[in-house]
C-alpha cells in the first residue's frame, strides 16, 4: 500500500505543470479567447525562473520571473488578437515559435549550472513518518499553491460576479459589449492570466520538478495543457482530474523501467502524446457536449465597432 | 465606456485592401530587421557587422546560394503543403512529423534496398516518402472527420511520436553494424542519393522537386475547382456548406496535401545533404514553414520568396554561431519576431487608422 501512496505522490508532482498551465487556459478561454501559445509561455517561464534562481541564488525570486515572463509573453498575444484583430490560432502559434526560440536563446549559458532547486514544505517532520502522511505533507509549496488555484479559480468563475462576467463575454462578447462591459480589457485581463498560470507551470518545472534547464524541457506539455481544456470541456475539476491522470501517464514510463518491463524507453515516451490524441478522440466524438460547454464566442475576435 | 486615449483609431476598410496584404509582409521584414539592430548592439556586436554576417556572408560565394537553395527545398515543400490547407481553415501544424515520417519511409526503403542500382530507386523513396507523410496526416484528418478531434493538437502530438518512432529505429533495427554504436543508419547506396545539380555544392535534384510543388501547388489553388471550393470553404464556411462543399472533403484534402509534400521533404533531406538516418533529420523545418506558409501570404509565388528568406535565417544563425560567437538560436528568435510583426501589420488588410478628432464630451455621448 504504501507504494500507492509513494505513486500518488509522484503523480501530484508530475500533473502540477499541467494544472497550472491549464487553468490559466481556461480562463483564456472562458473570456472567449484562444491562446495556443501556452508552450510557448512555459518555456519562457521555466527558462526566466531558472534564470533568476541561478542568478539571485532563491528559488522563490525565480518562480515570480517565471510569473512575469509568461504574462509578458502573453501581452504579446493580447495586443496581436484583441487589439490589432489578428488571427488567434496563427497568433497562438507564432507565440509557441517565439518562445521556443527566445528560451533556447535566453537559456543557453545556463545549460549545465546547477541550481538549489525549490525544496519541500518544511513539514518534512510529519512528513517523513510513512508514505501516507508523506501524501499530505511533503509536496512541494507550489503543489499546494496549484489546489488553491484550482479552488480559487472554481470559486471566481462559478460563484463571484466578475466570473460570471467573463463567462458573459466568452458567450456573447456583443451582449456583454452592449450591456456595458469593457469585452476587451476584461479579454486582456484572462490572456494575461492565462500567461501567468503558464509561466508559473513552467517555473514550477525548472526550479522545483527537475531543478534544471533544458532547451525545449516542456517537451510539449503546453499543448497537452490544451488539449486537457477540451477533454474538461471547460470545467475546472475536470481539467484537474485531466491533469493528474496525465501525470500518471508520464510517470508510467519510469515506472515500467524501474519494474523491468522490457520496452523501449521511445515507446513509453510516446505513451503521453498518443494518450492525449485517444482521449481526445473520445471526448470530442460528442459533438453536442462540446458545442454546449466551449465558449460560443472562442476564437472569434471582437471589434466594439462591428 | 473608456474614452480613446489615443487620437487614432482602427475602422473597418470597407474591403480587404490587396495592396495591404502584400506589402505587409515587407513592413514585417523591414521591422525585424530593426529589431535585429537592436539585439546586435544590445549583444554588443557592431550591428552593421553583424547585418553582413548573418544576411551577406552565407550568400557571397556560389557554394553559399547553393546552400540557400538547399535549405530553402523543404521549407517550400513544406510550406505549400499547409498553405493549401491553412487556405481552408484545415490547421495543420505537424508538418515536422509528416516530414520525419516521410523520411522513415523513404530511408527504410533506401536501406532495404542498400546494394540496389536500380534508376526506379529513388523515385519509390520519394513516392513511399509522400504515403509515409499522407499516412501521418491522414491520423488528424481521420480523427478530424470521424471524431471532431481538433487537428491542430492530434498533428501537433504526432510531432513527437513520429520523432520518438525514428528514434527507436535509429537505436534499434537501423542501426549501422559499423557504426560504432552510434544512433544512425548505413550510409545510403549511390542509388538512392539525388543527384547534384551544381558541381561542388550540394545543391540537388530536391530543389526541383519543391519547384515542382510551387508549381503544382499555383495550378492547384489558383486554377482548380477543389482549389476554388477549399478557398470558398475557409472565407465562408456557412456560405461553403450551402454550396454543398463538403468540409470533410476540405480537411481531407487540406491534410493530406500537407502530408504528401512535407513526406516528400522528408526524402529530399535523407537523399540528399544527410545521405543516411538519424535521430533528428530536420532542423525544425516543419514549423519554420509555418511562418514561410503565412510570410507568403498562402500563396504559392510569395512561399518561394519568403522559403528564400527563412533559408537565409538560418544560414545566418550558422554563420553568426561562427563569424559573431552569438547562438544558432537566434534564427529562432527572428523567425519568431518576423511573424509577429506580420500579423501585426496585416491588421491594415481589413482596417484603417483614422485619427479620431476630440469632440466635446457632450458630442461624444450621441
């Protein structure tokens, strides 16, 4: 049993980036907005944090770098598809180039540096008194930080009036346009958001999960993170749920090596991405459900004057 | 409601400016430039210096315009491949897969045939090149029409698969027996090489065949009815549905066409400047033809200008890894920027700025 346990807790550790990565999407996306740069962002983030934690020497200076640059990142975007109209899934993508390229740029000095990494909670004590007390008290802080953001975030949207107003604007951005909120700023806001949660995750990656820099070591969870919001079909528990068993699902491979199973390990680093295309295969199939929860507006822009 | 802060504002062109759309990509090239200005003296190079490095020094000598036309083959291919699709709203982005997949299936056959002298050689490594890519894209097309699954992250995902799978061979089953234990295939036979087109570069016969696409691809979305319906198909979609377009024909087609020449450009790299395989047969071409599908406005005689200019990016980066000390990224980061700044000024293809004079506010509440 307490092997359950030691695996739960890993599976805690390797979901964290992608809860992070995909709630800030879905805020995105519940203003009616589509960023597939959130790849892009991470690695600007994780690249930023690790960055800063080498330089400053403290992790948690790092992990707000990783904060910043995902937001700035994402200014990039906002201004590109809610201010000058331009198309969000080319947007989207042109984000995920550039921040390959700029964290590949930005991170080559620091390729083999050695960082004191963001530790675990100081309630190592109880912690370290069996596997199970382990599953409560000895994840990273930004383990814990990931649940408060999932239940602040289900609390924001579902329960406050300011979330039921981003909610309006994905629906209807011309509704809620000519009721009198300002669609755009609150769009900026949610993109911005959505940045941050992203370069958070990828902060989380660089100086807590593998406190290392590697050039492009997000190795596609940000578009996993997006494909997690469709699977959700938009609902924050979901998206949690999504990426914790997706957590498992990298884990699985080290597993398998460690029991001996005699595979290739290119085999079982294939087994997230191809996971992702199955399950969202099977998600998607239901095009009823799809088009009743997605945002009615996503993707679309808004211009105020139309 | 906020008042304009700034005097001008964007009005709706009454229609899309032509003019607009092609000069916009010139104002992206013109910025970017700029900002390579200010990253080389940001870097401390002596920006002027660094300008001939990166865009001068690749081309001066013939061997260096044979390598601009080398390295410009498969982003050409690549490029119209997805443009035919993106022309549709059929969003393929994993060209960088299908590219490797066609690689595998083209190389495989090189390899199965490794003492072979055979003339019909290298024409079946191209035409398995190009099933390998179609199969590769038929999976998003597939999951697209039966499933609804989003293309754009079941290509994407594919990108890694197809990556890992020639991992796999190169390590395993592939793997040259002389090779020292390293992670790569025999060398190809003479038969299976495309031959050179200009003694002492390496210039080949590859850069014909993304000629060919250009062309092939100009015939198609210019002068074909299945062209004409996929254009229909993404300017109008409710207007393409009434006509009795079928959007899975569309995305059908879209995918495929992008699979087909960027498996196509699979071969062409592994026949060509690698001559065996490897773990990594592409340097991101697959997504740099991304940029060079939009940089040339999706249409086939602005992808062969714009495959052009993307080449020179990355011989830059070579160049001034060498010449300047300064990381091979930094192609990346231009790639990056020279889109951005694209999709910026596109945004005068369907508005104009209009400088807003400030009324009195009683006025402004009408």
């Amino acid at each position: 049993m307490d092997h359950v346990a030691e695996l739960l807790v890993l599976t805690l550790a390797a979901g964290t980036p992608l809860v992070y990565a995909a709630l800030g999407e879905l805020v995105t996306e519940k203003a009616g907005v589509l960023n597939l740069g959130v790849e892009g962002m991470m690695l600007v983030g994780a690249v930023a944090a690790f960055v800063v934690t080498a330089t400053t020497k403290n992790p948690w200076f790092g992990v707000g770098a990783g904060i910043a640059a995902g937001a700035a990142l994402s200014i990039v975007f906002a201004v590109l598809t809610l201010t000058l109209m331009a198309n969000q899934v080319a947007t989207g993508l042109a984000l995920s180039l550039f921040g390959v390229g700029l964290s590949a740029f930005v991170g080559l000095d620091y390729v083999s540096v050695v960082i004191e990494g963001l530790q675990s909670t100081s309630l190592a004590a109880l912690a370290a008194t069996s596997a199970w007390s382990k599953l409560a008290f000895g994840h990273n802080p930004l383990v814990y930080l990931s649940l408060a953001l999932f239940f602040a975030i289900q609390w924001f949207l579902y329960r406050t009036r300011p979330g039921l107003v981003i909610r309006a604007v994905g629906e209807s951005p011309q509704s809620a346009h000519a009721i009198g909120y300002p669609v755009v700023r609150i769009r900026y806001l949610a993109v911005l958001f959505g940045g941050a949660c992203a370069g958070l995750g990828g902060a989380y990656l660089a100086v807590a999960y593998t406190p290392l820099w590697v050039e492009g070591m997000t190795a596609g969870r940000g578009w996993i993170a997006l494909a997690l919001v469709v699977f959700a079909t938009w609902k924050p528990w979901r998206v949690l749920a999504g990426a914790y068993l997706f957590g498992g699902v990298t884990l699985a491979q080290f597993q398998a090596q460690a029991g001996g199973i005699a595979m290739p390990s290119q085999v079982l680093s294939m087994l997230p991405y191809i996971a992702t295309i199955v399950v969202l295969a099977i998600i998607s199939r239901d095009v009823a459900t799809i088009r009743l929860n997605a945002p009615a507006s996503l993707g679309r822009p808004f211009h105020p004057d139309a | 409601m906020a008042r304009p802060v700034f005097p001008v504002r964007l009005e709706a062109r009454p229609e899309p400016s032509r003019a607009a759309g092609w000069v916009s990509p010139l104002i992206a090239a013109a910025a970017t430039l700029v900002v390579g200005f200010v990253l080389f003296s940001l870097l401390g190079k002596n920006p002027w210096q660094a300008f001939h490095v990166f865009f001068v020094k690749p081309v001066e000598t013939l061997y260096g315009v044979a390598e601009l036309l080398l390295k410009a083959a498969p982003l050409m291919l690549c490029a119209v491949g997805l443009a035919a699709g993106y022309r549709a709203n059929v969003w393929n982005i994993g060209a960088e897969g299908q590219l490797t997949m066609g690689a595998i299936f083209g190389g495989g056959l090189a390899l199965a045939f490794h003492e072979s002298t055979s003339p019909f050689l290298l024409p079946a490594m191209i035409v398995a090149g190009c099933t390998g890519g179609m199969l590769w894209a038929a999976i998003p097309a597939f999951l697209r029409t039966r499933f609804n699954a989003n293309e754009i992250l079941v290509s994407l995902m594919l990108v890694y698969v197809a990556t890992y799978t020639l991992s796999l061979l190169v390590h395993g089953p592939w793997r040259d027996p002389e090779g020292f234990n390293f992670p790569q295939s025999k060398m190809f036979g003479d038969g299976a090489l495309l031959p050179n087109l200009v003694a002492e570069t390496r210039l080949n016969a590859g850069f014909l065949l993304a000629l060919a696409a250009i062309a092939l691809g100009w015939v198609f979305m210019t002068k074909s009815l299945v062209g004409f319906q996929m254009r229909v198909a993404g300017l109008a979609p409710a207007a393409a549905n009434y006509a009795g377009i079928s959007s899975r024909k569309t995305v059908w087609i879209g995918m495929l066409l992008g699979g087909a020449c960027a498996g196509v450009a699979g071969v062409d790299e592994v026949a060509g400047p690698i001559g065996q395989l490897l773990p990594s047969v592409s340097p991101g071409y697959g997504f740099a033809a991304i940029i060079v599908a939009f940089v040339g406005r999706l249409h086939p005689l602005g992808i062969l200008f714009a495959s052009l200019l993307m080449s020179l990016l990355y011989l830059g980066g070579e160049s001034a890894q060498m010449g300047l000390a300064l990381p091979s990224a930094v192609t990346g980061l231009f790639q990056g920027t020279l889109l951005f700044f694209l999709l910026a000024s596109d945004v005068f293809i369907n508005y104009r700025l209009r400088v807003v004079r400030r009324r009195p506010v009683a006025a402004q509440t009408a």
